[in-house]
C-alpha cells in the first residue's frame, strides 16, 4: 500500500471548515513544541481534537483508515451541494496503518503510557494525554471497587420480600418471573460499586429508596448511620429526583424514612466547582464526607466528571449508578455508562452469582447465566416496565427503536395506537404545525380510518395553556402557587429537535414558535425579554447558583415591596424544590427554549413530547437519539417528520464513541 503525501491536507480541511480552528491550533502547537515533526503526526493530533469535539475520547486508528468519512463525520453536516476538495477524507483510506504508526511512535510527542507527552498511543488508540489519564484513573478505580464486597444478613431474603414483595414460598418465587428490583438490591448490598439501569418506568427510583432503607436499617442494628447522598448530572434531573424521591419515601416506616436524604444535588455542587478552572473542592486530597453515594441519570456523566467523582470517593464509600443504558451518552466526551453496561442485554451472571441471587432472593437466574465478566456481575438491568403497558403506542416504539428494528417502527404506526402520532409536514410554516404548538393538536389521520376521518383526540398540552395562566394572573392566591402552576403548565410540553440550526433547528423553531405565539396574541414580544418568555442557561453561572441547562420562566413577579408594582424575573426550579427569580440583566449565557435540543431534554420527563426531525439526514440523528426524545414522553408523543423515510435511516444507525475504557474494565484473564 503507497503511503501519499499528506501535506497540505491539514491546511485544507481547516480553511474548508471542516475542522475548527481550536483543532488547527492544537496542530500548530505541536509543531512549535517540536519543529520537524512530520506532517502525518500533526493531522492526527488535529484529528484526535475533531475527534473529542465530537464527545470520542480518542481517534481509533484502524477504523480511520477503513471509513475515513464515517469516523470523522466529514464532510460535515451541511456540506452537500459543496465543492469537495481534492484531498477528501478518503485519501486516508490509502495509509498504511503500519506506517501510520512507526511515524506516531518515533516522535517525542508521542507517548506509549505514563510520561508528559501531550498525546498517548495505546492499543491502536490515539489520545490528549489528559483523556488517556482520565480513562485509566475511571478503569483503576472501578475494578478496585469490585474487588470488595460486604457481608449481608442471613435473613436478607426475608428483608427484600418485606420491602418489595410479600411472598414468602420460595419453591413458588423460584418459578415465577424474576422481580429485578429486588435483584438489583441484593446485588448492590454486597458490592461497593453496582449499576442499576432501566428505562423510564421500569422502577429505578423505587428501587434505590427501597435500597436505601435496607442499607440503612442494617448499619442502624449495628449503631451507626450512614451519611447517604444522591447526585445528578443537571439541576433538572436533581429537582425530578427530589420529587420523586419525596413520593417514594412516604411509603416507608417514619424512623427509617427520617435518616434518609430527601435532596438532590447536582454533581458540580457535590464535587465543590471552583470558577474558571476544571478543578473541585473535592479530591483524592479532600475526600467527600459520604458512606453511600447515589448518582441518578448516570448516562449523562462524562469521562472528565466521573474521573473527578471517583477520584473524591472515599475508599469505603459505595457507589450506585442509575441510568438508561441505551439513552444519549454524555454532551461531552465519553459514554461511561454504555462502556460498563456493553453487555446489559446479554446473558451475563456467572453461575456462583446466579447460586448467590438464588439464595438470597429466591429467583432462579438460569436463563441469565453466561460467561461474564467480573464487572458484569454488579449491573442489573430492570427488564419490567410499569408506565408503558401493551396499549401504549409510547412503550412499543421506544422498544422497536431500541432493537434497530425499523420494520417494526413502521408497522407500529399502523396499529392505532392512540398515544402517539405522525405529523409529516413540508415546513414549520404549516398550520398543523402552529396547531401543535398552541394546543399539543396532531391532525394526522388514523390509517385505518377512511380520508377525511377527524384527527385524533389528544389533550391539550400545547403551549397555550401555561401563557393563559400568565395572562390570567395570581388572583387572590399566593403569588407562589401561581408561579409553580405556571411552570408545571409549561413542562406539560415540550418540542424537541435533534440539530441546532436551520429552519428544522432549535434556533429557526424557537423563531417560528415565537411568531406563532405572537399571531396569536399570547405573547406581547418575539424578542427580548418578555413575560412568558422560555430561557435555558447554556453556561455554568456558579454565582447565581444557575448550571448549563437549567430552565426557567420569564415571569412579572412582586418587587417584595408590594404587590401593586411587579418587575420580570427569569424564575427557575432548583433542585431543592425552591423557586430562584433572577433579574434579566444578571443572566448572560441564555438562550430561549420553546424547542431545546434532544440531548438538552436528557433527565427531563414531559405529558407529551414533539421531535421534529430534519429535512434530512445528519450525523446526530441515531437510534440513541430517538429513544431519548420518545422516552421523554409520559402520556403522547408526536413525530413531525418532513421525510418519514429518515425515520428507519436513523433507527439502523446506532452511536460509537471510540473509547479504551470498556476493554479495561473488563481485562482477559
């Protein structure tokens, strides 16, 4: 195989745009730094930086040079019509790999494991020396924990059966099917590390708080009480983990109930985040004063905080992840989650943890058993799911999807289900778009009804109802409940798009919403600060006390000196159940949010959820990606799709995010 020259690809792909100038620079760098080094050496750490804006946390060598296009995603997305450059990405697919690789070794830039060289080659996986430390420290710190287990009571079985099922013969448990979430507490009473991964509905939260309180009344018999706390990526999944978590523990006997934590804090505010650098408060130096650690919507944690995380974690501290394992992965690089639960929908307990879940629980595992790893053998995957039953359109798609089985996806919108709709549309312009808008209307028609059959019945969750209660005012009540009513009123709906820009994007929608609202006379502005105005934080403000994602409602709020003069406040629903109302002219990173981005909903749940896809086919749109948006949904979920055919493209396509760390977990004996 001919080795080309690569000169002046580098320079080309970043005047084309198809690299950001951030990953020019990383290049240029290099090249002060060491002077001779060869042009290949510069374009892969240019690339391994394209690689890590686009949440990989290396560039994997061997699939660079097989699909070229595929692995970097180049062109990019709105690249069709261009001109395309000589030297396309397929040239690489010319290199010899071999080659590829004594140039990557023999420059000093270029390191094999522990060192200060700025980039790190291992096992055909090229990192940023930073990333490469972050995945060994998750991996070393990880399979210690599995090392360790505790002791659990002879009467463990008894204790699960009182708190999650009262059945007592375990001839006839043993042939019934499995309750997970028993299993899943057991298995987490004796690890020091366990996953717990299930999709909405399947009981997660029911699960940990009945967890809680066994591990809780076991340290109260031997006289000491543990320090629990429970931690999510954003203030929106913290403050749907309070509630719920509030709701679950009234089930609980009093004293029991009374030692566990009914907050929730974000992951940056556990770990202390200090302004402006990447560092926290809490450290391998500084540990976190904590026995019992819970981190909910565990998908969205990147490699950089869960490397933090760990780092911080006492040694005897356990540690529980929840999550959805086939959810988006993080905004930033990494899918920690999906790197440890690889193998969740596998066969995967080895028979001496199949005999143990037996004896501690009753259930016979024998259809689960297989050749796992040690790893494997603390996740478990909560296979029932309690919200979406046999009628429910919402449950079936979401399954279909999941199993990249686009035949199924199509055939399910022929069966009538009536809790989800299709609303294809050739622009946002359309009036059943504005219907959707204002009153959550879906005028798409029942396939096997006759044409002009009326549209299905749907409740009224469009955006109307929360800027009605706007204009209608407190009334006599409290000021408080109209404020909260109003921001549940909104949360009822919401619209979700898969890119940011274009007339398809959040930012065209966001603008078409606006002009709807206006036409109709629900909103006095379409720019601005407005009363009724949507706004999401798109930036850590550590001095309000505001993360990157948090969303709030502009809102005519008392002055505190009387009620007779009202100013606009953004008000914001914290993690801790308290309203935060902030001044226009405090909020800097903001941006409006009648549409918001898919990965933005992740740790949101809505009555009914709207994706509008694109008018065509683009990197992000993934089977991961539509799970997530159909999984928002609690009661409808409406596709508004200009070319239903993207549907299937996306339902085949399944997210690869280059990593080292699955393999490290689970190391060959």
């Amino acid at each position: 195989m001919r080795n080309p020259d690569l000169s002046g690809l580098l320079e080309t792909w970043i005047s084309m745009g198809w690299l950001k100038p951030l990953d020019g620079g990383f290049a240029e760098f290099l090249k002060t730094e060491e002077p001779d080094t060869p042009e290949p050496v510069l374009l892969m750490a240019a690339l391994v930086s394209h690689q890590l804006g686009r949440g990989h946390i290396c560039l994997d060598l061997e699939t660079l040079i097989s699909a070229p296009e595929e692995t970097l995603s180049l062109p990019p997305e709105g690249s069709a019509g261009k001109k395309i450059p000589a030297h396309s990405p397929n040239v690489l697919k010319t290199i010899s790999l071999s080659h590829l690789a004594r140039h990557l070794k023999a420059s000093p830039l270029v390191g094999s494991g522990p060192g200060n060289t700025p980039l790190v080659l291992c096992s055909g996986l090229l990192y940023l020396r930073r990333y490469w430390e972050y995945t060994q420290n998750v991996a070393r710190h990880i399979r210690r924990r599995l090392r360790h287990t505790f002791p659990v009571p002879d009467d463990l079985q008894s204790r699960l059966d009182t708190l999650f099922e009262p059945l007592k013969d375990v001839g006839e448990k043993a042939k019934i099917q499995v309750h997970w979430q028993s299993v899943a507490a057991a298995i987490t009473a004796k690890s020091l590390f366990s996953v717990i991964s299930g999709g909405p509905g399947t009981g997660k939260t029911t699960t940990v708080v009945h967890l809680l309180a066994l591990l809780q009344q076991l340290s109260l018999e031997k006289g000491g009480k543990l320090r629990i706390r429970m931690a999510a990526p954003t203030g929106k999944s913290a403050a749907r983990l309070t509630e719920s978590l509030v709701h679950t523990m009234d089930s609980l006997p009093q004293n029991i109930r009374e030692t566990l934590p009914r907050d929730v804090s974000t992951l940056h505010r556990l770990l202390g985040s200090r302004p402006d650098t990447r560092h926290f408060t809490h450290n391998s130096h500084n540990p976190l004063h904590v026995d019992l650690l819970v981190v909910d919507e565990a998908s969205m944690v990147d490699l950089e905080i869960m490397a933090a995380l760990l780092s911080a974690l006492p040694d005897h501290a356990r540690l529980v992840l929840l999550g959805d394992k086939d959810q988006l992965a993080s905004v930033e690089a990494g899918a920690v989650l999906g790197d440890i639960c690889q193998f969740g929908d596998q066969a995967h307990y080895q028979p001496e943890t199949a005999a143990w879940i037996r004896k501690h629980t009753g259930y016979n595992l024998v259809d689960f058993q297989g050749d796992g790893a040690q790893l494997d053998q603390h996740i478990t995957l909560l296979r029932k799911n309690h919200r979406f039953g046999e009628k429910s359109g919402i449950g079936a798609l979401s399954r279909a999807v999941n199993a990249g089985d686009p035949q199924a996806v199509d055939d399910i919108w022929q069966m009538g289900f009536e809790d989800i709709c299709r609303l294809p549309i050739n622009s946002p312009d359309d009036k059943s778009f504005a219907h959707l808008i204002l009153d959550g209307t879906c005028h798409s028609f029942d396939p096997r009804s006759v044409p002009g059959a009326s549209p299905k019945p749907q409740s009224k969750t469009g955006y109307r109802p929360y800027l009605d209660r706007i204009r209608s005012g407190p009334g006599n009540g409290p000021e408080e409940f109209w404020l909260r009513a109003i921001i549940g009123d909104f949360s009822a709906f919401q619209l979700l798009s898969p890119i940011r820009k274009g007339s398809w994007g959040v930012k065209g929608l966001n603008e078409r919403i606006a002009d709807i609202l206006f036409g109709s006379g629900l909103i006095r502005s379409r720019e601005g600060w407005y009363s009724g105005r949507p706004v999401i934080i798109t930036r850590n403000d550590y001095n309000l006390g505001l993360m990157n994602g948090d969303t709030g409602i502009v809102l005519p709020v008392n002055d505190d000196k009387g009620r007779n003069k009202r100013t606009l406040k953004a008000v914001f629903p914290m993690a801790d159940g308290s309203l935060k109302k902030v001044l226009p002219s405090r909020l800097n990173h903001i941006e409006t949010v009648y549409a918001m981005t898919v990965h933005k909903s992740q740790g949101s749940e809505f009555n009914h959820t709207a994706l509008v896809l694109p008018d065509r086919m683009t990197p992000v749109l993934t089977r991961e990606l539509l799970y997530t948006a159909i999984t928002r949904s609690r009661a409808w979920f409406t596709l508004v799709s200009p070319h239903p055919e993207l549907l299937g493209k996306a339902v085949r396509r399944k997210t690869y995010r280059a990593s080292g760390l699955g393999k490290l977990l689970r190391p060959k004996t």
